[in-house]
C-alpha cells in the first residue's frame, strides 16, 4: 500500500491504495464517484473513461500511480443535475440514453472531442466514439446531443 | 472547479439498511415510513401502493423496476394522470420486496400493458376515496366536485378547496381493493370507473425521462455504486472447463496478496473474498485450483449444435396454428418450397456485468440488486439459504440495460453465499469474461418451413417447424450458485416462446409448430439459456418471413403485395404494413429483378411481426459489397402500433434501440463454443453494434387511442432480421439463411448460388 495524491475535479485527495490498482477502483471505491463505470475492464468499452491532462482515458487499464500529479476530471467533474455541463444539459434535452450505463464514456469522449474539434460532423462524432460501447442502442441520439453541444457552447 | 458531492446515501432507521434517496423527488421519507409501518404489502389494500405526503409527494409502490426503457417514468405518468396531480410530484418507489406487491417480473414488455392497469386503477380507487374525504369536508356532493393538480374544488360558492396532502398527508387511506389474479394477472378493482382517454393531458406526452440526468452526471446511483458500511469485495472463481469441480484448493497461492479476508468454498462453488476490489480480482485471477477434467456432452461446433436441435426428440410441440392439413396440401401443390434457418445462441450482453450486495446476518438477508424480478430473486436465495421469504428483503437497483438477462439474476446468490461465509456485506462484481461466458445465453434455434403454391399461384400450404430450446434458468430451477453447491433443476425449462411462424397470414392449410428440444442441464454450463430481448420472435420471423418472401420472388409478385394479400382480415398489421413501406417511399417491385452492375449493390426488403398485440413492420435498405461480403445497413424504416401511446419519445427511444441491437444480432452475433465452453469471453471476440454501423433510423408511431396501451420495449426488434435478409436478396440475388449475416457467409452464399438463381 502506498499513499497517493490524487487531484480529482479541482481537489486534491488523498488515498491508500496498492499502487498497481486501476484507478477505476480508486476512483469509485475509495472516492465513492459513481461516473466512471466498470463495464469490461479490458480497455474494450470505454464505460470507465475519464480525462487526465486533458485526453480521455480508460482508468480500468490505468494504475493509479501513474495518475499522480495529473488532473483526473470524472463525469462528476463536468457538472450537476442542478448545473450541467452544456453537453449533460444536451444529453437530457435529446434524451440521449436508455440505460445511461455507457453514458459517463460518452459524454466524457464527447467532451475531449469538442474540445479539439468544437464543430464535429458526423464523420468525426462516429470516429471519435466508435470505441465506446452501447448495448441498448442510443447511438443515434448521442450524436444528436452531441451535435446539438456543439451548437449550443458558443 | 468545485468537486461535485460525491456519496448520496443516507441511513435509514434500522438494520443497516440504506436507502439511496434520488434528489428529484425531494423527501420522500415519511411516506416511506407511513408505508413500512403498514406491515408486509397486500394487493388488496391502497396503502400497499400509493402514499401521499404532506407535501403533496404521492409515492407509488410497485415491484415493476426501471430496466433503462423509460417505463418508470412512463408508469409514473399512468398514475398521475388518474390521479389528477402533476408528474413531478410522482415518487416511484420501485422494486423493494419489503414495500411492494409482487406484480412479476418486469419483462416481456408487458409492463405498460399490465402493471398500467394495475396502478391505473389503485390511483382511481385513490381518487374516489379522496372525492369521498372531499365531499365530507367541504359538504359538497361528490360529483360537484373538481380535481386540479391534486386540489379538490366544490363548485358553486367561491373558496372551498382542499387538497389532497390536507386530506390524507402523512396518513394512511385504510381502504380496501379488490384483488384478484397474481403477478401479471393481478386484477385490481377493475370495476372502479377511470378517466376517460379524450381527457388525458399526461399520458400520450413526452415526458422527460427522470432517471436519465443524474445518469449524465453520476448522480444516479446503480446497484455497482451501492456501499455498505463494513462492505467486503468478492470475486467468484468460476471453473476453467464445463462441469469441473475444485478438486483442490491452493489457499497459499494468495498468501502474498494483501486484503484477502477468505476463500470460500461450498460444493463446487469457489469465491474469494478482500478488503477491497483489487485484492478480491487479483486473489481470484491468483488463486491456485486442481479443477477435475470431467468429459461433457456439449455439442462441440455449430453443426453439432444443429444436428443436435435437429435430430434429439422434443418434449413439447407448441401448436400454434392447425388448420386444413398441411402435409397433403404440400404433397399436391404445383410449386414447393422449403427452407431451414439456424439461429445461433446470442448474448445480452449487458454493458455492466452483474452485480450485487448482499448481507446475511443469521437467518435474514437484504440483497440490492439490479434483479427484473425481486420477488423471484427472494424465492431463490430463499430457497438456496433455507431461509424463509419473509426474512430476506431484496432492493432493487437497477444495473445496464439486461434485455432479460436479470429475471434469472445470478449476483446475489453469489453475493449471499460470501456474505454468509463471512459474516459481513459483499459486493460481487462479475468480470467481463463471467458474464460472456456464464450469463444464460439467448437459445439456439433451427427452423424448417415449407409452402406449397397451387397452379394459380396461391400459396396453399404452409407447414412450419421450429426445434428450439427452452429456458433452463426458468423460474423454479436453482441458478448458477444453486447449482454449484448442489441443487438440482425441477423443471425441463420454460418455453422460449411461439410467436412469428406466420400466424399473421392465412394460409388455407397451415401448421405452426414451435417444438421444445430438451436443454436442461444439472451441472453448470455456460450454455445456460433464458429470455433473451423478444425471445425466439426474432429467428421465427426471420425463417417464416423470408420464406415468403422467396415465394413472392419467384412469382413475380412485389413483396409488399403479397404479404397484403395473405393479412386477409388482419387489420392492424396490413395498417402498420402500409405505414411502413409508404413512410420508406416503398416502389413496387420484384426482388432482385433490377441488374446489378458493379461490385456494389443496394436491396430493400420487408417484414412484418406481431407480438403480444403489438404490430411493427420494417423496411430496411441494405448495400452489399459483393467482393467483400460486407453487409452495410443504410436505413431502417419501422411503423410501430402498441395500441395508446403512453410516451411517444420514450417509445421511439426504445425503438432506436431495438432497431439497433436487431442490426447487431443480425449481422455479427454469434456465440462460438467447443466441448470446453465459450469462447467469446470479450468484446473484441464478440463484437456489437459499434457507431460505424449504426443506420439510419425513420420511425412511423400509430397511436390507436381506442386501445389499451401495449408493449414497446421489445417488438420491434423482430422485424429487423427477415427485412435485412430480404434486402440482401434484393440486392444480390442470394438468401441469407443463417444468423449471423458475416460477410464469410455472404461470399460463400454467392459462391455458391445455384445456376439458375437470377443474378
Ligand atoms: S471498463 Fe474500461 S474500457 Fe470497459
Ligand atoms: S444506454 Fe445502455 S448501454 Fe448505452
């Protein structure tokens, strides 16, 4: 076990964890954030995502100890049910989710993706996604929330 | 930036239990209390299903559970439109045995259509009683009295209002129902008159969906974000082979991993369990096990699956439909046709692997779990635990979508097992490969039609034979952890359904058989099976609705026409039928009759399916690259009639998806197997829908008001396959008859394709 600081959503945060663990297990056991999701652990669905440094991440394959002295921002990071983030607030208005398990992957690759590219056609949103996983099908109204982001953060 | 709030849990009175409070209902806890002092819920009282407030919160009680198709919002809507009160003063207090009647498991997409009512008419029993309170109060007759968002009025004279938290706020209403019937039969005074549908201002809205913000923010909380105080982490240790037990168990060979707290074997069932979730996945991964090497009966490749369906006796032909005599009218008719469709096992697939928390404490049991049915999951850790019903209390909460995969609900047993053995609360977590290789699959099926057409070109025969298997994981067999320690299966299965061998045409000799071939096995296998999103719908109208449409092809009839043809008198169906192919500017035709000119070809192609009352018809239209075999699905247009429409965007969001998980299952799933077990334990070998794929999606709602509101989280769906398999005939002149529609297959089929095919 090993002290580690972790700046996660602007804070700084202290836990004691085996520094091999994937940050996923930190993140949502030791912080108790519910954004970041177990969904495959083996980098194949993108549910675990969160942005480090400003690029998408999968923290399932992630040990903690690589996170140090990094900004880790979660799904909690973007914003509340009270005040979303402009991409939550577009997510709802489409009703962009069935289960909205997979959702934290989306948004949160959608965020690094209007970040570089603040005006994606289709072409890129698909790109930018294809390997975020959706079971239940809610492909087409996450390219519509996105799109609709994209519009409305100017 | 400022850290969001990071635990949402809050104790409630008593036992440890904890009770996730959801910030867009604001407090919900005096009801809550006002109900649990009630005692065990029963039908036949209005406290068992609605509590108002002082705050004018009305809460409902109901054991049907959100699955991510929207139908608590939508139920919710049910109720406050009965009611009289607007939608946001809705709480659904949802699948917790201690506080619910059992209404069965949520599945089938019979919840709108049978647990509408129910609510339905425990909120206009409500209403009454509450008129009946009004017109004492106000000493006013009932029937001068008005309802506006939950505030009574009395006409006439100014000012004499009371509402309904005055009334009954923080108490009990005491009244009884009548209650009659069980799970999705139960009847709830039924004779209590409702609202009539014209003056409906909620249901047939768009309502936003209120689970869905906290699930863009990670407010929400999933039965993987549950928490207990003391909580320990297990992992389950599943055998490498089919059928092998731990022979030996090497405890030492996790020494060296900090956190185990215990290896706990019972039968054959093997878990670990850590003080935290790295620990409790290393030690499971670490941990050294002599596993026995039994020989298994498992059919080894897909042909051997196939000639087993085929060959292996059935233990119930389902009769769907006999009329005339099928056999001699094939024997002399002047055209035959015949085919035989494989469908393979296909997953769920849940984006989250199973999951669940439970604590055993002696002889009582609270589990929270993502379960479709939470009485059906009491019964079964009941009945591995020998511990009696009232004792264990399940809480739901709800997990990824599981398309069936959680009416048999495995996690707990797991969980509860742990739990026991260590005197404390565990979570088990499934991996990834758990749950590809354990969870019980959607069932194999092989189905043979064959149609006789006479000298006019009438289809005369119609003979239709499904050899498929049952549920193994059906209500009353012990699952996965039951069977590792021991118990054995009661019952050979569960039927996997009967509908889309055609039922919806008229044919004047006409037999429909959907035969049950025995699967049912006492020792774990992976190849487990159970309801899988429409159950066995999906390969039943594939074989049937492509069958016909070979027919038509070979008759030169457009195949739109011919299926109009046949609907006769099937109103509904030759609606949404013609909805369907006018909405996708649908130009008669004859399949595959245009050349062909370059390697790339488009088709479109029909079908239609009808489940559980409920109509869809699709029209998909379809490239296909005939030097690589890829199939690439443009657009899918779908008219859809499930009777009234309770939310219109919530059902075309389920149909989004339908459409989509139908192109998935189509085009690339397959379970692949040897005598070992699965083999796609992974997303990369067995892969789904990914963006790239998704098509274009065009829906057509058919809202018949006159009717009761029915099912639309799984039948549109079923159309999707046979409209995708007649769209590659359209475009390259072969026939698609085998699930998955993998470009290997589709270069081998054009290999293939008989000389005098039309090309
Ligand atoms: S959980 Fe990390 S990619 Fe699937
Ligand atoms: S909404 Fe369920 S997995 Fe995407």
């Amino acid at each position: 076990m090993a002290q580690i600081t972790l700046h996660v959503n602007g804070k700084a945060r202290m836990v004691d964890s085996d520094p091999t663990t994937p940050l996923l297990y930190v993140l949502r056991d030791d912080l108790e954030l519910h954004g970041p999701r177990f969904g495959c652990g083996l980098s194949q669905c993108g549910a675990c995502t969160v942005i480090i440094d400003g690029n998408t991440v999968r923290s399932c394959s992630f040990p903690v100890s690589s996170a140090k002295n990094k900004q880790i921002t979660t799904l909690e990071g973007l914003g509340t049910v009270a005040r979303p983030h402009v991409l939550q607030r577009a997510f709802v208005e489409e009703q962009a989710a069935q289960c909205g398990y997979c959702m934290n992957g989306m948004i949160m690759t959608a965020k690094v993706l209007l970040d570089k590219n603040p005006h994606p056609g289709d072409d890129d949103i698909k790109r930018a996604l294809e390997g975020n996983l959706c079971r239940c099908g809610s492909h087409l109204r996450v390219m519509r929330a996105i799109k609709r982001a994209a519009s409305e953060r100017v | 930036m400022e850290t969001s709030t990071i635990s949402r849990r809050e104790l409630l009175k008593g036992t440890g239990a904890l009770v996730v409070s959801f910030s867009l209902f604001g407090s919900v806890s005096r009801a809550l209390a006002q109900a649990a002092a009630g005692g065990e819920p029963e039908a036949t009282s209005l406290d068992s299903w609605l509590a108002i407030a002082q705050d004018g919160t009305v809460t409902v009680f109901t054991s049907k559970v959100e699955l991510g198709t929207g139908t608590e919002t939508a139920l919710a809507q049910i109720v406050a439109e009965e009611l009289d009160v607007p939608f946001s003063r809705i709480h659904m207090e949802a699948g917790d045995t201690s506080k619910s009647v059992d209404q069965a498991v949520t599945a089938a997409s019979r919840t709108i259509e049978r647990a509408g009512p129910q609510l339905r008419q425990a909120a206009a029993v409500a209403r009454r009683e509450l008129l009946r309170q009004a017109s004492e109060r106000l000493n006013a007759p009932a029937d001068q009295l008005t309802v506006n968002d939950g505030v009574i009025s009395a006409s006439g004279a100014s000012v004499r209002k009371v509402s309904y938290s005055e009334l009954v706020g923080d108490k009990r209403f005491n009244v009884k129902m009548e209650a009659s019937g069980f799970g999705w039969d139960l009847k709830i005074s039924p004779d209590v008159p409702v609202k009539n549908v014209k003056d409906y201002k909620i249901v047939g809205t768009s309502v936003p969906r209120t689970d869905l913000p906290g699930k863009f923010t990670g407010e929400f909380t999933y039965a993987q974000d549950v928490r207990l105080p003391g909580m320990l982490h297990g992992r389950v240790v599943r055998p490498p082979v089919v059928n092998s037990k731990p022979l030996n168990v090497d405890e030492g060979s996790i020494k060296q991993i900090a956190g185990v707290v215990k290896v706990v074997q019972e039968g054959n069932f093997l878990g670990v369990v850590a003080q935290t979730e790295w620990a409790a996945i290393q030690a499971a991964k670490a941990l050294k096990v002599t596993w026995s090497t039994p020989s298994t009966t498992l059919p080894a490749t897909p042909d051997e699956l196939y000639a087993y369906l085929k060959d292996t006796k059935s233990f119930n032909d389902q009769v769907v439909v006999n009329r005339g005599n099928a056999d001699s009218a094939f024997a002399q008719a002047s055209k035959k046709y015949e085919a035989t469709f494989r469908w393979p096992f296909q997953l769920h697939g849940m984006l989250g692997p199973s999951c669940a928390v439970a604590d055993v404490r002696g002889d009582s049991v609270t589990v929270w779990s993502g379960t479709q049915g939470p009485f059906r999951t009491r019964k079964a850790l009941s009945d591995m635990l020998r511990i009696p019903e009232k004792n264990i209390r399940v809480i739901f909460r709800e997990e990824s979508g599981c398309y069936g995969r959680l009416s048999p609900d495995d996690a707990p047993l797991d969980a509860a097992l742990l739990s026991r053995a260590v005197g404390k609360p565990v979570r088990v977590q499934w991996t990834r490969a758990d749950e590809h290789g354990w969870e019980p699959k959607g069932p194999a099926q092989l189905v043979t039609v064959r149609a006789g057409v006479d000298a006019q070109g009438n289809i005369v025969a119609w003979d239709y034979m499904e050899r498929g298997f049952p549920w193994s994981e059906s209500a009353g067999n012990p699952l996965l952890a039951g069977r590792q320690i021991g118990m054995k299966n009661v019952s050979p299965g569960q039927s996997n359904g009967t509908a889309g061998g055609g039922e919806a045409y008229e044919f004047e000799n006409q037999r429909i058989i959907a035969a049950l071939i025995p699967w049912s096995q006492d020792t774990p296998t992976p190849l487990r099976t159970s309801n899988l999103r429409a159950p066995g719908d999906l390969a039943r109208t594939f074989a049937s609705e492509s069958l016909l449409d070979e027919i038509a092809a070979d008759l030169h009839v457009d195949p739109v026409q011919i299926r109009l043809r046949y609907l006769k008198n099937n109103k509904r169906v030759t609606e949404v039928l013609v909805a369907a192919t006018q909405a996708a500017k649908w130009k008669e035709h004859v399949s595959h009759s245009a050349p062909v000119s370059g390697s790339k070809a488009m088709g479109r192609g029909v079908s239609v399916s009808g489940r559980d009352g409920t109509v869809t018809a699709a029209v998909a239209e379809v490239e296909v690259d005939k030097s690589s075999g890829e199939i690439t699905i443009k657009r899918v247009t779908l008219a859809h009639d499930c009777g009234l429409i309770v939310n219109p965007d919530g059902l075309r969001n389920q149909i989004e998806g339908n459409i989509i998980q139908g192109v998935s299952r189509t085009l690339l799933e397959e379970v692949r197997f040897d005598a070992q077990g699965v083999k796609n334990l992974d997303w990369v070998s067995y892969p789904i829908v990914t963006f790239r794929r998704v098509p274009d999606i065009q829906i057509v709602l058919l809202n018949r008001k006159e009717m009761p509101a029915l099912g639309g989280g799984e039948p549109s769906t079923v159309p999707v396959p046979a409209a995708i398999a007649n769209a590659v005939y359209d475009a390259i002149g072969v026939r698609m008859r085998e699930v998955p529609m993998t470009p290997q297959k589709v270069q081998a089929s054009l290999r293939s394709k008989a000389p005098g095919q039309r090309a």
